[in-house]
C-alpha cells in the first residue's frame, strides 16, 4: 500500500500561494497577480520530512536552525518552529520550514521537520536541499 502525502498546513499553502501572487505584483499588472495565484494554487506543494532524536535542547535546536538561514522569515506557529527560507537569486522563491520539537531530556530533543516549497516543472529540488540543509543544522550539536 502506497504512503499517504503528507498533509499541507493550510496557512502554509496559503502564504506559498500568496508568494507568487506577490511576485505577479512585481511584475507590473494586477491580472498577473492573479494569474500568480492561480497557477501556484495548481501547483503542488512539495513537501519533505525528517524527524529523530537531535543533541541539545529545544533552545539549542532551535538556535541552530535559525542560525542557519540568516535571511529567513520567521512565520507564526504557535508552538512550532516556522521560518520562511528564500532560495535563489531574487529571494521570490521560498521554503517553508516547520520544526516540531518534542519534551527534552536535557540532553536530546525529538524533532519532526517538514519543508513545504512550490516547484515548478523543471526543478533543482530546492526543497529537498533546504529541508537537507536543515536537518543538518540541527543534528551537528554545535551551539
């Protein structure tokens, strides 16, 4: 029996919807605002997980990942972990990033990480690349 997808956030779906809208604002017209939305919303929202045991504490875990996107937005999440990565030249493009963290021992900390990114048709799988980026930052154990 094939996995389920993992379900999509919708606040997240909506800001990545939201993004491209933007981007069509940029682009000088508000039908292409529109037609930004549109085509995001058909887009599918990729989304990729990790989840394990990390060093540290939540603050130590959360410390690092935000270390390790300086440019990133932070999002509201109530008692997650949400920040808002731009990814290439122009920024337009961005990756979400949602860190559950679990009860510490002091020690550890459970952490479930998702990324959610629209990708277009030809792609250099950026999502996959910063949720990597991520997961890495947050089990080196380097505070």
């Amino acid at each position: 029996m094939p996995e389920a997808e993992p379900e999509v956030p919708p606040e997240i779906e909506d800001y990545l919807i939201g993004l491209s809208a933007h981007a069509g604002q940029l682009g000088g017209a508000i039908g292409s605002a529109r037609g930004g939305a549109r085509g995001a919303a058909r887009l599918k929202t990729k989304v990729e997980q990790r989840s394990g045991d990390v060093p540290g504490t939540a603050e130590q875990v959360t410390a690092r990942l935000t270390a390790a996107f300086p440019k990133a937005k932070p999002l509201p999440a109530g008692d997650h972990v949400r920040l808002a990565v731009p990814v290439g030249a122009t920024g337009l493009q961005q990756i979400v990033i949602d860190a559950e963290l679990g009860p510490s021992d002091g020690a550890r900390v459970h952490v479930r990480l998702r990324g959610f990114g629209k990708e277009g048709l030809i792609s250099r799988k950026p999502t996959r690349t910063v949720t990597e980026q991520a997961w890495a930052a947050i089990t080196s154990g380097a505070t």
